[in-house]
C-alpha cells in the first residue's frame, strides 16, 4: 500500500477540486450557476430560496443574487412569490434548467466514481462526509444533510404524506426524504 499522510491528502482533494472547477466552465455556464443548479435539484421546497443558496455555498448574498439573476434571465430557475411569507421568494428550476442539467459536467467525476471498486466508493463516501462535515461544523455552517437521517424526520406519520417534519410541521411525501434541508439537524 502507498504511504500516505493527511497533508497528501489534502492535495489530492485541492487537485481534484481544481479540476472540477477547470470542468465547470461549459455550456456558457461558471462553475457556481453549475452549483446553483444542482442545489437547486436537489434541495427540498422549504430551502428553495436565495438565503438557503448562500449558506449551502458560503458565499456573499451579493455573488448569491448575481448568480440567480444569470440563471433567471438565461431562463434556467424561475422565482415566485412564497404564499406563506410574501417577502420571500422561492426558487425551482425551470423545464430548461432540468434540461441542461443532463449536461452537468459533473457527470465525467460521476462515471470516474463509479469505475472504483465498490468498497472504494463507499470509503470515499465516509470518508468525505466526515471530513466535510468536520470543516462544516468549524465554520459554524449546516450540514444540508438528507431529510431522512433528520432528527425531526418522522418515519410514516399519521399526518404525514407518509412522513412528516415535526418542526416545521408539514407533510413530506416519499421523495422528500431524499432531498437536502436547510434546517436538517443530524440525528
Ligand atoms: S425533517 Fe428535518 S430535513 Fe426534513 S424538512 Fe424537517 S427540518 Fe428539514
């Protein structure tokens, strides 16, 4: 086995990162409109909005509005008023933002994942997690996990739709414990 040391590491996760964000410029896109868009796919409906985006990427809200303001004009994401607050706006991809994410040039790490022995991918998979979670948690930033392995996730609910968020109080069909949360709190 090769010898290894946590600053390697490091390294290696700078130089893939690198070459994801050098991948990131196509379809006339920049490497965060590519993040925005699939923050956008795959966020639950209650972290649809230009608050949650920034927090997820740990950007200013300037570059934040700028980049949803690119998306909308290219008409990539719409926005709407939130019925339930109408001081807020909520976000969705558009039928064409959907569309171009079948060209997301995250797709070549995708296939290059999935060349890797089985239990390859699921080490990287711990182990990456604990590591993003471990520098997550020193900035003071969510984790944006899945809502399923949320501790206020309740598992077939009487009034759930089969499931339900015991914080905010509402209905979660099937898919939306699949999805990412804002205001996911690790179990
Ligand atoms: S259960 Fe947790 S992750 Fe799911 S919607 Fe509620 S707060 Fe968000």
């Amino acid at each position: 086995m090769n010898s290894y040391s946590p600053k390697h590491i490091a390294a290696l996760i700078e130089r893939v990162g690198r070459l994801l964000s050098t991948e990131a410029h196509a379809e006339g896109l920049l490497p965060v409109q590519w993040e925005t868009l699939r923050y956008l796919h795959k966020a639950n409906r209650f972290s649809r909005t230009a608050a949650a985006v920034t927090a997820y990427l740990g950007l200013t809200k300037g570059t934040v509005s700028q980049t949803l303001n690119a998306l909308e004009s290219r008409g990539l994401v719409a926005k709407r008023i939130d019925p339930k607050d109408r001081r807020s706006k909520r976000l969705s991809l558009s039928a064409k933002g959907k569309r171009l994410l079948r060209k997301d040039p995250l797709g070549v790490t995708v296939t290059a994942v999935n060349a890797l022995e089985h239990s390859a991918q699921q080490a990287l998979d711990e182990s990456l997690g604990a590591l993003l979670a471990s520098r997550l948690t020193g900035q003071g930033r969510q984790p944006f996990g899945q809502c399923r392995d949320c501790q206020y996730f309740a598992d077939q609910h009487d009034d759930g739709g089969p499931h339900y968020c015991q914080l905010l109080q509402e209905k979660l069909a099937s898919k939306d414990a699949e999805a990412i949360c804002y205001e996911q709190l690790p179990k």
